[in-house]
C-alpha cells in the first residue's frame, strides 16, 4: 500500500501546488532568447545537454548575421560553427540545423510548421523539442518534459513515471487545464532554481506541505530537532 510520502498527490493539491507557482510568477516565460519560431527551434536544438546562458550568449551572434533558413544555410557548417563552437555536440547539432534548414525550405516554405508530425519529422527535433516549439511558439498546451520536470514530478509525487513520456502523459492527465499552457515554464523553472537535482532546498519552497518528498524532508528535520533537544535535557538534568 501507498503510504502519504509515497502516494501521488491528490487533485486538490495539485491545485494549490499550481496556484501556488502562478502568484509567484504569473507569467513565465523560456529562459531561451528568441524573436520568432525558427530562432526558437534553433535555440532549442542547440539547448540539449547545455545551459540555457550558455545558448543565449552563442545565438545572440548567430541570429545578429543569421535568422532564416536561407541565411543559416548560407554560413555553412563552417561557418555555423563557429558561431556555436562552445557549445556540447556542435558538430552533431550544427548538421541537424541545417539539415534542418534545407526541410524548411523545401517542405514548409521557410516556415517552421505547427503540427506535431512535420516537427518531428526534422533532423535534431524530437518530441520533447517539438513540445517547446508547439508550446512556446504556438501557444499549444503541451508539456515537454525535460531533466527538471522529469525530477520535480517524480518527487513531489505530482506525475510518476519511469519515462520522460510516461511523466509527459501523466502530467498531461493531472494538470488542471487552466493551467496546462504554463505548466511547462512553472516546473522547469521550479526545478532548475529550487527542487535542484543535488540539494532541493526543501525548507525554503512553497511546495513543502504539498510533496511527498518536502513531507518527508520535514519529518526527517523534526525528528532529529526533537532527539537533539531530549539530548540536551538529559545532560543538564
Ligand atoms: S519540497 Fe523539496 S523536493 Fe519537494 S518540490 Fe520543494 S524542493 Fe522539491
């Protein structure tokens, strides 16, 4: 049986774990710096495995001297690279951008297409990209699950799952529709600056009493607070 530190979270908490992250910031937004959907598309095939910081600093050249399809085309691969050199696997994704490009060109017009299936079908882009594109660039209320949220879901007990795709359909499940197009932004950013892969700072987040682990987290902390204080007294008396 379940018991409440393992137990998926209830709807009404789930609720209140939402409302909770909308005050804070009710209109979340990437961390990736983009002005149109094939500036996000890029930026995002650029950001697997690296940092958002990282990205931004590489793109803001790259987009100054090339923002289409037709003028990344034109940089080449020698020239793309050198504009996004330091980040992780620039040979591999420097080839997706602009395999992709010449897709964009050739099937969509330039365009980067807003339907599931012809993001998909584009080298570099896999669903959790095609997720932000739709998302971000669409407004569609989808939920792309990255490292963070794969984390914060499991742990808080909002949305298990072994797999980015299981926690993605759970997620899918359980998150209240007013909430859905945001839902992306709220737990990435929750996961990326608070409930942090290494030391989740479980005493200061707003999430404490809603998730199994912050529960357990606290538990664990009065427990020890108690045994310390019966120390203390047995030695002064
Ligand atoms: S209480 Fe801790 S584990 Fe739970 S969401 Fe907050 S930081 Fe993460």
């Amino acid at each position: 049986m379940l018991t409440g530190e393992n137990a998926p979270m209830k709807p009404s908490q789930i609720e209140t774990l939402f409302a909770r992250l909308a005050e804070l910031n009710p209109h979340p937004r990437t961390e990736l710096e983009y002005r149109t959907p094939f500036e996000l598309l890029v930026a995002v095939i650029l950001s697997a495995q690296a940092t958002d910081v990282g990205v931004n600093k590489a793109t803001r050249k790259l987009f100054a001297v090339a923002n289409t399809p037709a003028a990344m085309l034109a940089l080449g691969e020698p020239g793309l690279l050198r504009y996004i050199a330091s980040i992780g696997l620039c040979n591999a994704k420097a080839r997706h951008i602009l395999a992709t490009c010449r897709l964009l060109l050739e099937r969509h017009g330039g365009e980067v297409p807003s339907v599931r299936a012809a993001l998909e079908a584009l080298p570099g882009v896999g669903r959790k990209t095609a997720n932000v594109v739709l998302n971000t660039a669409f407004g569609e209320p989808t939920i792309a699950v990255d490292t963070h949220i794969f984390r914060v879901a499991n742990r808080t007990g909002l949305a298990r799952g072994k797999t980015p795709l299981a926690v993605e359909r759970a997620l899918l499940r359980r998150v209240p529709p007013a909430y859905r197009q945001n839902a992306h932004h709220w737990l990435i950013l929750h996961g990326r600056y608070v409930c942090k892969a290494r030391r989740p700072q479980c005493a200061s987040c707003v999430l404490a009493d809603l998730c199994a682990q912050g529960v357990k987290a606290a538990r664990i902390h009065a427990t020890a607070t108690n045994a310390g204080e019966s120390n203390r007294h047995r030695r002064r008396s």
